[in-house]
C-alpha cells in the first residue's frame, strides 16, 4: 500500500474530497495542475533552487552526545530543520506550492494562518517568488501573534483579519475557502500541512520528503547504515510524513509520531487524535479526529499552537491503520522539560512543538539498546516561543 500518494484520492480509507459543491472546479483545476507539475523538469529544478539559495538546504544532521548521556540514550541525532529561513520545516511546502501557483500562472496567493508560522512562510515565498499574497487570520489570533502580522506585512502580504465566530483558525480556513471558491480561476490557495481534500496531502507531504530524502543520505553517509527509530512531532502532520517518507519501506525502522498531549487526558484538554480513537470528516477529509458524541469537533489544547488541532492528516491515519507507524503523546510539561534539557545541554533552542519529540525520546532513551541510533525530527526554532516558555517557568 502506497501511504504518500493516494489512490482514487485515498489512503487506505482516509483522506477524500469531502467539500461543498462550490469548491469541486477548483480542487478538480489544483488536481489537473499537480499532475503536470509535479513531472514537470522545469518546476522541479527551480524547486531545488529555491530550497538550497533561499530556504537554507541542505539542514544539517547534528548528533547530541550531551543530551544523550543525560537521558542514559543510545546515539541521537537531530534533523535540524530549525535552521531553514523563517524557522521550521513550513518553507519547504509554502515554496513548493506557491511555485506551482506561479508556474501554473496564478495572479494572487491566500492562505489561512493560526498561529502566524504558515502565514509567514507563504508570505515569505510570495515574496520570493514575486506573487501578491493575502493571508486570513483571526482577530484573536493577530492580536495574540502581532510580531508574526508584523513578519507577513514586512515581506509584502495583506493580512486580512476575521471578525466571525471565535475570531480563530477555522474561522479564518472558512473565510479563506469562501474567496477561493469565488476566486479559483487566478486565486491559489496555499494549505498549511498534509491536510484537508486531495490532492493537498499528497502535495504537501512530496514537498516535504526532502526532509527524509536528505536524513536518509546523510544516515548513510555519516553513519553507515539507517536509524533504527524515528521520531517527530504531529500537528497536521507534514514534517512527520516529510521524514517518515523515505524510511516507510524500510520495515527495520520505526516510525514514532507524538501527538500533543496537553494538560490532562479529558476531553479538550490535549490535541491526541488517536488517543480517542475515533474517526469523520474535518476540512474536507475522513481522518482521525476529535469529536463529542454528537460529532461536534471537540477544542483541544496544546502549549504548542502548531499541534492543537483536532484531526491529523489522512497519511498518517493509515499508517496508524496499517500499524506501519506508532502514535504516541507527550504533555505541556514534558515538552517544556525536554526544551531546556536541549538547550542547556547541546545549545539548541527547538520550538516547543519539536520539543514533544524530543520529550518522547527523553522517556524511551534508557530502554534502547545502546547501539541505537535514533533521529528527531527538530522541525523548528523555538525563537517563537519565549514569551511562553517565560511564562509557564
Ligand atoms: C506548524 C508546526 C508543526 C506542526 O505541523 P505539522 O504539519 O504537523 O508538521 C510542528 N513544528 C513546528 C515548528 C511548526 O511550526
């Protein structure tokens, strides 16, 4: 089974197209355009340039022996994609996809931004790229993430604020599928992580697989021979799918996902889809998610803005089907404590998503088997996170 690209829009039985009527012409034109492109020499080549002149790669793989005796651990290392431009692993999609939309020939770029990182990384390959960008983010959100409104509308972008519902992210998706639909034939929409309808998983996890395709090169080639595990942090879930690629049909490697496990195990106090073990349709795909009785989306919550969020991306519901993967969680405070183990012992500052993959490896690390050799996905900085790293110590 192939877990990257999807058959008849599927994975297993997770992913689909599930929208409005109204959206169909424009997936159906954004299917057409990924196809051609995706073979496309051209597209590729000026892929590969934008990553390497403008994002920063190759990232390098960095081993941690500090950090490592510290946790009693086998040898770790850490794919740095924390050092890529404008912080984490976003850039490598957000170039990825808005070069499609200019190859493509799109007049305009939107996209829709929580936390700010997503919008900052499109904002910064429009830029780039020389397209026009618009970015929809809650009123709540801008006011919670002025420095990152402050970042898109230095690189150019419009930030268009949402007054409606929670003034949130889903307002702010809502919103921006609603001028899409109206707007498709020049508009193109920008997706944050392997989520929502085909083809956006498909796409976003082949615009990250360059993370995997370079950990394993540089696996081979500083150590001689594969990892034995794989870890990283799971929000929509697009730097996991991105590092996992290349090692899937490698069955001696295991896979390890970590969900955010939050506060507590009660409802709304995490973002760990599969800890509730349940399953629906969320932005446009069937996938693990989080849900009441009724089928209402449950909140969640995570000291991490980019894993609080209540469903994960269809790629990774099927390899948590196929048992191909294994899903774990790690708390707010294990993160936290994980961050500054990191940083006072190798001199890394990681976001505090990164930081649950890291807290899981802390809580595994003595049981390996010494000659282990074990990789974390860093997908990104943790420069973001001060304010709360200052307030929750
Ligand atoms: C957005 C973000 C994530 C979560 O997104 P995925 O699509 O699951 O990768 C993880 N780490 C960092 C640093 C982020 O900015």
């Amino acid at each position: 089974m192939n877990f990257l690209i999807a058959k008849n829009n599927y994975y297993d039985k997770f992913g689909g197209i599930f929208v409005p009527e109204i959206l169909m012409p424009a997936l159906q034109q954004l299917i057409a355009d990924w196809k051609y492109y995706r073979r496309s020499a051209a597209f590729k080549a000026q892929f590969k340039k934008s990553l390497s002149e403008f994002a920063g790669r190759p990232t390098p793989l960095t081993e941690i022996p500090r950090f490592a005796e510290a946790v009693k651990g086998p040898r770790i290392f850490l794919k740095r994609e924390d050092l890529l431009h404008t912080g984490a692993h976003k850039i490598n999609n957000a170039l990825g996809q808005c070069l499609l939309a200019k190859l493509s020939g799109k007049k305009r770029v939107i996209a829709e931004t929580g936390a700010g990182q997503h919008g900052v990384a499109t904002a910064a390959a429009c830029a780039h790229l020389g397209l026009p960008c618009e970015v929809y983010m809650g009123a709540v959100d801008m006011q919670r993430q002025a420095l990152n409104v402050q970042r898109m509308t230095l690189f150019g972008a419009k930030v268009i604020s949402v007054n409606n519902g929670t003034q949130t992210l889903k307002d702010a998706v809502n919103e921006a599928l609603r001028d899409w639909s109206a707007s498709f034939e020049e508009t193109y929409y920008c997706l944050g992580s392997a989520l929502g309808p085909h083809p956006y998983p498909e796409m976003v996890a082949s615009f990250q697989a360059v993370i995997g395709k370079e950990t394993k090169a540089q696996c081979l080639k500083q150590l001689g021979g594969l990892p034995h595990q794989v870890v990283a942090c799971i929000g929509g879930g697009s730097n996991a799918i991105g590092i996992f690629s290349a090692f899937i049909d490698q069955p001696s490697v295991e896979l390890i996902g970590v969900e955010a496990g939050g506060k507590g195990n009660k409802p709304g106090e995490h973002a760990a889809r599969f800890f509730a073990d349940d399953v629906g349709v969320l932005h446009g795909c069937y996938t693990y998610l989080l849900q009441n009785a009724d089928g209402q989306i449950m909140p969640t919550h995570s000291i991490s803005a980019g894993l609080d969020y209540p469903a994960i991306g269809p790629q990774h519901a099927a390899l948590f089907a196929a048992k191909r993967a294994t899903y774990v969680a790690a708390n707010d405070q294990e993160a936290l404590a994980a961050l500054k183990l990191l940083a006072e012992t190798e001199g890394i500052l990681c976001a505090l998503e990164s930081a649950h993959a890291v807290a899981h490896v802390m809580k595994i690390a003595h049981e390996l088997p010494k000659e282990n050799i074990v990789i974390i996905n860093l997908s990104g900085r943790g420069d973001k996170d001060l304010g709360t790293i200052i307030e929750k110590s």
